[in-house]
C-alpha cells in the first residue's frame, strides 16, 4: 500500500489534520511545529453527497495494492471548525481488499479530508498494523467520528 506524504496535501489539509494529531502518526514531511496552538473549535456530523463517497472511494482505491478486491464498510464525514477560523470535512472510513499474499486483512480504517469546498479529497492515513490502526481510530474519535 502507498503511504500517501502529508507533504503531499494541500495546505488547508496539513494545518486541518494537525488538529487531529496526524503528525504523531510520523508521516514523513510532517512537522509538529506547523501549527503549534491549532485546536478543534467544534465538530458537527455531516452526510456525504453521493458524488463525494464516489470521490473518497476512487481515492482510497488508489492506494490500495489490489483496488479491484476492496469491499468498503461505513464512511462518515464531520464537519470540523477550527481555532483559526478555517472549516473543512474530515471523512473517517473502512474498507477490507487484499494483501500482497492474496488474502483479505479486515476492515482496515482511514482518514482523510476535504478542502471547505468539498470538491478535492486527500487521504492522510490508512490502518494497517495494529498501532496504525489504532491512531487513525483514534484521530477519527477526535473528529466525532467513532465507529
């Protein structure tokens, strides 16, 4: 599976997800310093429009090693004001495909966003070994999102 950098993310991205603590994921290009005061302001449960599940799910697909194999679970959205006034959509899903090996894994957690336009979805983290699953889980809580 492709990593995806959070050096890749566009700017409103990196300084949205620090709020979740995505740097402690040790993602590379990722630096704490960024936005040492950014906090969650609120959190408020939002519902995708379809177009935007088709849009998280073709992204997610490029990720993963066998896209034609992923069988995806519940994907929940949040609408996520920050401290410095920005908004976005975090976007918490999972989804199960098949490993190098042939073989499914489970459910496999992600996190990811949306610019305040909800148009351009970028994935931050997706759950693998066991502590990755449980920082993407946890990073989602602090959304709102729990599954």
């Amino acid at each position: 599976m492709k990593v995806p950098q959070l050096s890749d993310a566009p700017d409103f991205l990196m300084r949205a997800l620090a709020t979740l603590a995505v740097c402690s994921l040790a993602l590379a290009g990722c630096q704490s310093s960024r936005e040492p005061n950014l906090t969650v302001a609120s959190t408020q449960s939002h519902t995708l429009s379809p177009a935007q599940v088709g849009i998280v799910k073709a992204v997610v697909l490029a990720d993963l090693k066998d896209p034609y194999s992923a069988h995806f679970g519940r994907i929940l959205s949040a609408k996520t004001a920050l401290s410095n006034g920005l908004n976005g959509y975090v976007v918490c899903g999972e989804v199960n495909s098949k490993n190098s090996y042939g073989g499914y894994v489970g459910m496999s957690p992600f996190i990811g966003a949306f610019k305040p336009d909800g148009k351009e979805f970028k994935v931050v983290a997706m759950g693998g070994p066991v502590v990755m699953t449980a920082e993407v889980t946890k990073y989602c809580a602090e959304a709102g999102i729990t599954f």
